[in-house]
C-alpha cells in the first residue's frame, strides 16, 4: 500500500488524515506542560515528514506483490489442493483407492478452507494498515531457510556495521572469521 497509510496508522490517534495536527492532541500536550512552540514544532516536523512520504508514494510507489494462499502450500499441497482449499477430483480418487476415509478427506478440505480464510483475513486486515502480509510472510520464509554459511556471512556484515554481537543469532564462542 502507501507509505503514508502505514504513518497515519502509527501517529493516527495524534494526527488527522492530511498529516496536521488534532486539536484534542494539542489540548492534551499543553495539559501536559508542553509550550506552543514546542506543540508547533513537533507539528511542523510531523508534517514534514507526512509530506515526505506522500511526495515518495506519488513518485515512486512501493511495490506491492499479490501472494495468495496457495503461494504459500508445500509442493504436495499443491498437489492435493485447488487455491480455494477444496480438495482435487484426482486426489480424492486417488486417495479413496488407497484406503483413504471419506471422512478423513472432508477433515483435510475443511482445515485447509479454514487456513485461506485466515490467510486472506490477515492479508486484508494488514492491507489496511498498509502492511503486504504475503510479501512480509514471503521474506520471513526466505530468511528461514538461509544456509548456516548464508546466516554467518550475514552475521560478518553485521558485525562490519557495528551491530552488537548479542543481538546476533550465534553464540559468543562461535568464531566469526
């Protein structure tokens, strides 16, 4: 979605949908203490930078990759399973041949229908808060599935870049070069 979607969903309890400050969140910072100035500035800055993203989302939009569900089967679930979650005509065949319960294939169906509808519900209910939830559920699975070399060599770069060696995944003894 919009970077300014994702800002307003952050600062929206403050800020109105053009980026300016609420009146009723300047009333509670000057209870506070705050002085106009500083209320003033902190608005300015706020704008600012609500601007700065709208003029990004104007000029150079994110991209925004449609996943569904089924991106997200295993290979044999592709095999088994239509995008909708229902079961396919061969399989069932073909699992009914082996043994397979009618009942046991029913069960299957509708606890795979039930995980797309929780898929699409979180997919819709981050789109409103202009967060891609299959591209964010996408990367987590690609960094899952690194190497250990890949993971170590990404932990020389970090610790190239001053991160702190406790936030980093391995052990204090491991040897990093």
């Amino acid at each position: 979605m919009s970077r300014t979607k994702r800002w307003l969903n952050m600062n929206g309890k403050e800020f109105n949908s053009d980026g300016t400050l609420k009146l009723q969140a300047r009333e509670q910072m000057l209870a506070q203490g705050m002085t106009d100035g500083a209320i003033d500035s902190y608005a300015r800055r706020s704008k600012q930078e609500f601007d700065e993203w709208k003029s990004l989302d104007e000029t150079d939009p994110e991209p925004w990759p449609i996943f569904t569900a089924f991106d997200f089967f295993t290979d044999e679930e592709k095999r088994q399973f239509n995008p909708d979650g229902t079961l396919k005509a061969e399989y069932i065949q073909s699992a009914l041949k082996q043994g397979i319960s009618e009942g046991w294939l029913e069960e299957m169906e509708r606890r795979k229908k039930l995980e797309v509808d929780s898929y699409n519900r979180m997919s819709a209910s981050h789109a409103q808060q202009g967060i891609n939830y299959g591209a964010w559920l996408m990367r987590s699975r690609s960094c899952a599935s690194r190497t250990y070399l890949e993971r170590r060599e990404q932990m020389k770069q970090d610790l190239r870049n001053f991160e702190e060696p406790s936030s980093l995944p391995f052990d204090k003894d491991t040897p990093w070069f």
